[in-house]
C-alpha cells in the first residue's frame, strides 16, 4: 500500500500552516494527504473530560467534540482542495489520546506533519506532554512546520510565481535543504529523506557537520600547535567527503555543498536554517520505557530553528 504524508489539524492557525505544508510535500512527492483530526471524549463519564464547573447531559459533550472535529477537517479539506487541485485529500477522524492516535497513524505515513506556534512551543493539542512524545517515538519522520514563517515554496527573488507551476519543481524555486550530519554515525535513513527532499524540489542539498579539536587533560593542543587544529579539520572535511560519495552516485542530479565547521553543530544548523526550505535531523531510535529522548542537536533545532524541520528516527 502507498504510504501517505499525514497532517495532524485540530482548527487552529499552527495546524493550518502544517496542513498547507503537507499538502506541498505530497504534491512534491506525488503522495496522497491525509488529515488527520485526535479528539477526546469530553462527556462527564470520560477520565479526559475537562472540568468546566457546568452540568452537561450525557453524550453531550462527545457530540461537541465530535462535530468540532468534523468541522476542522472539513474546512482544512476544502481550503487545500481549493488551492490544490487533483491532490487526493482524505479526512480522518479519531477518538483517542491525540498522541496514541499520532504515534499509530505514524507507523503508515511517508511523513508526519504537525504545526508549531512558535520558538519553543508546539501547537495546539501537540503542546506539552503531546509533543514530544510524538516526535520521540514516532516510526517515520516528523516534520515539525512553523506558523507565521515564509512559505517553503515561495520562490527566490526574480523567479516568477513558482505557485502557478503544475510540477512545483523548477530549478532555483526552493532555498537549500539543510542536513545536520554526525560522522560518528552517518545513518542512511537521515542521509536518504535529505537527498530525496532535496531531489523532490530541485534544490541545492547543503550538509553541515560541526566538529570540536578534542582536548587531552584539559588542555587544547591546537591552541599551542595550530597546525594540528589544521590537520584534524583537514580529516573531517575528508570524512564527510567520504560519506557523502555513494549518495552522490545515488542522486547525481542533486548539487551537493558541504560544509565541515569547527563548534556547536546545534548552532551552526539554526543559524544555516534561516536561509533553508527544510533543516533535516536525526534522532537516534532509543527503548527506554519511559521519557522522551531526542538529543541535544536535535531538541534545539525544534526550538530554534526559522525553517521547517524534520525529525528522522535512525537506528
């Protein structure tokens, strides 16, 4: 079966922003979008029932929630069918712990899309003890899509209205896709959804890894032996060059910038996302039973980051 890019949308503008993204990414992809709307049973009898201090009839609050939810994707479904045509849309609805519901949904999406309110908070139903959850146990990719930012589609100055054009794939339209890269384990799965993304909108693949001279003691040798800070750079740039070869050959009609960088990688990939259509990032696959683990590099590019982000689990 076809694997689908799945929106969450639960009616707010941070969902919507998501939603647009997706729709893009599945036409990009030639994937159909699937929305998907979590809602809980707000009845009385429910342990997830808020408390509102005011008497509600039996299976009244349910039928609130359920016709909210069906009203949210119907209108989001109309809105992207309207600026998307021939794009296969279908609605889901789902009463459940909106993590569950996404963690599941997950496990059969070539991506799953959830919108953000802003720098450092999640949106939405996805906020709090939802989010991260979601990101750090989901099966597939995430992407994490900022509300208020410049649309990822939006073509570079002097390129014409890249909206109007049916393939959406014209060269010089999408700003660089940006891949963190840890050398100690280049894994294939982050190193495959960044070339194909990049494939995908005819852009430039810019790989940004960030490395420190590693210090003996305490003591940084290639503060007394600068050639040695040079050697070690040297070697990087080498390894980098080296992990990047077999993609190259996969992908040869992608253009590749590398860029090996003494200091934080967590810094030099916000920094790179300002000017990016998407910032790509692993996150290690980890079976703790319990917590969400992401990583540093990772948990700062979803807090600070301007583009987009995807989030790929790796073994």
């Amino acid at each position: 079966m076809s694997r689908t890019v799945i929106a969450a949308v639960d009616g707010s503008a941070e969902s919507l922003a998501a939603a647009e993204w997706a729709a893009r990414e599945a036409r990009l992809r030639r994937l159909p979008l699937h929305l998907l709307h979590a809602w809980q049973d707000w009845s009385p009898a429910s342990a997830h029932a808020p408390f509102t201090g005011v008497a509600t009839a039996p299976g009244t609050g349910t039928d609130i929630a359920q016709h909210w939810a069906e009203s949210v994707s119907g209108e989001v479904s109309d809105r992207l069918r309207e600026g998307h045509p021939g794009l296969d849309i279908t609605v889901e609805q789902v009463c459940g712990r909106p993590a569950e519901v996404l963690l599941s949904a997950a496990k059969e999406a070539e991506v799953l899309v959830v919108g953000s309110r802003g720098l450092g908070t999640l949106a939405g139903f996805l906020a709090g003890s939802v989010s991260m959850p979601v990101i750090a146990r989901a099966e597939r990719p995430v992407v994490v899509v900022r509300a208020g930012e410049r649309a990822e589609g939006q073509p570079r100055p002097g390129t014409g209205d890249h909206e109007e054009r049916e393939d959406h794939k014209d060269d010089g339209q999408y700003l660089d896709v940006v891949l963190g890269l840890d050398l100690s384990r280049p894994c294939d799965e982050v190193l495959a959804y960044a070339f194909e993304a990049a494939a995908a909108r005819a852009a430039t693949l810019r790989v940004v890894h960030g490395w420190s001279v590693p210090t003996v003691d305490g003591y940084d040798p290639a503060a007394a032996d600068p050639g040695h800070g040079v050697a070690l750079g040297l070697r990087e740039a080498g390894a980098l060059t080296d992990a990047l070869r077999p993609w190259r050959s996969k992908f040869p009609q992608v253009e590749v910038k590398e860029q090996c960088m003494v200091g934080r990688p967590a810094e030099h990939l916000v920094e790179a996302s300002k000017e990016a259509s998407l910032l790509v990032v692993g996150r290690r696959i980890r079976r703790a039973a319990i917590g969400a683990h992401i990583g540093p590099v990772t948990h700062a590019a979803l807090h600070h980051a301007t583009a987009p982000v995807a989030v790929v689990p790796h073994l």
